[in-house]
C-alpha cells in the first residue's frame, strides 16, 4: 500500500513570545519501510529555526548551522541518546498498533509522530508541552502540570488512561524542565546569529494546463528564516484556498522553498496575484501572474505554418497548371500565325 504520510502535528513552529525561546523535537516513525521515508527521524527546532535532524538513514546527529559544529562531543552524546530513545519510541508506536488492530486491521503501514517542546521566557519561568499522533489523528497531549496525558476526542479516552499505566509520565516532565532547557541555553549563545538572520524571497509564479482545467503556480524560494505565508488572491480582495497541502522544503545552503498551486476558472477581466509575507521583508510581497501571451502566439503561428504546408502543394500545383494552360495558348496563337 502506498503510504501518504499525513503530518496532523504540523512542524511549522509558532514565533516565539519577545524574550522568550523554545526548543523543539518532531519524531516520526514508520512502522514499515517505505521508499524516501526514514523509518525513524527527529527534526530538532530552536524558536522556529531547523538546526539539527538524526534520523535511522543517516544514523547520527547532525546540525545544519555551521557554529554549532563545534560542540562535536555534545552532538556524539546526543547521537547516543537518540538511538537509545528510539527503542522507548517504536515501543510506543507497537502498543498503538496493538490497541487499534481491531478496528485498523486494513492498513499495512502505521506512524507515531510526537512534538515535544520546552520553553524558556524572559522572566525566567520554563514551560513546556508534547502532542502525540497516530495515523494522521491527534490522540494526547501532555498536561505538564498534572503530570499526566490527556486524550484529545472522546475516542481517545481508554488509550490515554493505558498510557498513563504503561509509561511514567514523569521522565517527561523532567525531561522538558531539566534536560531540554538545559540544551536550550547551551545552543542559544552559537545560533543567535542565525536567528537574526535574514534573507528575503525569490517568487516566481507560472500556470499549467491540464484537462482538469487551470492552475496556477507561485514559488517561493531563496528565503530565510522558515516561517513564511503565501498565498492567491483574485481581484485584488479574494483569497483562493488551495486543495494541495503546501510544505516548506529545505535548500542545500539553508534557506527554504515552497510552493503553493490553486486551480481557476479563466474569467474575464480577473486578476490573479500572489501575496508573500515573510519577516525579511518591510511589508508584504505582491507579484501578479501575467497571461504568458507569447505561449499563445507560439500556437498561433504554429498553426498558421501548418496550414501553408497543407496548402503549398494545392498552390504549387495550380501554377504549374497555369504555365502549361498558358504555354499551349501562345503555342496556338503562333501557328496560326502562319
């Protein structure tokens, strides 16, 4: 079975409070091999920033900000403690499967998804929370105060009291307000450049024809930090929510892409811009699509070539028809001439 992974805990990070930062891990696994999906991955955040991923293909840390290289020997720990937490996590992912195997018995192929964060605000309190997902639903979130997983539906409720019996909730929050603040503080003094940074986008907006109708194209390219909202907007005023789900993908020198498609129906005298909001930039962006009007000359002309070629012989024909004619008129008029 082909496996749509369907992300419910978006990795999309909200901007931190002024002050305040977080620190953030978004795990994954998948029950099975599937092409171009890690069996196990962990993508690690700082205020919204990527800085750093492990995942079962690579089978080590890594970071993706240069000035953190440094901390070399607290990458190998951190390297060690992932693939130790891997086992704790897959053991979750296995009880998940046990639980609903009555009611999920036709899927092949299962995900675990977990978003744990801790947070350090300006007045030097720490908070901290986790979300856990399973087949693309949300199923718990951890209520740090109670030191305890609460169900998010109703459906949920028989899971997240099992839960409860079965894992110590308690090395959560130690985790969270221990560990995870203390990672926080040591990254901070190395990235603080890189949170500052800032690097506006390219756009470049295009359409495609297909039988289904229009779409239209804009990417967004070239743009740093992560964070960034685009969107269509016809006539100036109306949004057009789009039906594929857009995703922000990494570039190989650390700045970030996407691209957002709606489908329209061509109307006269309608415009389609695309709007670009993004913290680089001192208001939003704006780039309006533009008919490609030479696509269609290009048709025109094409077809105008095709229907001389069809006509050239009917045409070369009749002159030589005309040239005999006339030959054998002026051939009679000189005999009798004579």
């Amino acid at each position: 079975m082909a496996l749509a992974v369907c992300l419910v805990i978006t990795l999309a990070v909200s901007a931190a409070h002024c002050g305040s930062h977080t620190l953030l891990y978004h795990i994954t696994i998948v029950s099975a091999p599937t092409t171009g999906v890690p069996q196990y991955s962990i993508i690690m955040y700082v205020d919204g920033v990527q800085y750093g991923r492990y995942n079962s293909d690579i089978r080590q840390a890594e970071t993706s900000i240069p000035s953190l290289r440094e901390l070399s020997k607290h990458i190998e720990k951190q390297t060690q403690y992932v693939q130790e937490y891997e086992m704790s996590q897959r053991h979750k992912l296995k009880f998940l499967i046990g639980f609903y195997n009555n009611t999920k018995s036709d899927r092949d192929t299962h995900i675990y998804q977990s978003r744990l964060a801790c947070e350090l605000h300006d007045d030097g309190t720490i908070g901290g929370y986790q979300e856990i997902a399973f087949d693309g639903k949300a199923l718990l979130i951890f209520d740090k105060e109670n030191v305890t997983y609460v169900p998010v539906t109703q459906e949920a409720e028989i899971v997240a009291q099992l839960w409860n019996k079965h894992y110590d909730s308690t090395n959560t929050k130690l985790y969270m307000e221990n560990d995870c603040i203390e990672h926080l503080k040591l990254y901070l003094p190395y990235i603080s450049t890189d949170l500052e940074r800032k690097v506006p986008p390219n756009v470049k907006v295009s359409n495609s024809e297909s039988e289904s109708g229009t779409k239209l194209h804009c990417r967004v390219y070239g743009f740093y930090p992560r964070d960034v909202e685009v969107k269509w907007i016809k006539n100036g005023r109306d949004e057009i929510h789009s039906e594929e789900a857009a995703q922000i993908l990494p570039n190989p020198d650390g700045t970030y892409q996407i691209r957002v498609s709606v489908g329209v129906t061509p109307e006269g005298g309608a415009t389609y811009s695309c709007h670009i909001d993004h913290s680089s930039l001192e208001k939003p962006l704006v780039v309006k699509f533009e008919p490609n009007n030479g696509r269609y000359l290009y048709i025109i002309i094409s077809v105008i070539v095709t229907l001389l070629l069809l006509l050239l012989p009917f045409a070369l024909g009749l002159c030589i028809y005309r040239k005999r004619k006339t030959k054998g008129i002026y051939f009679n008029i000189k005999i009798s001439l004579y």
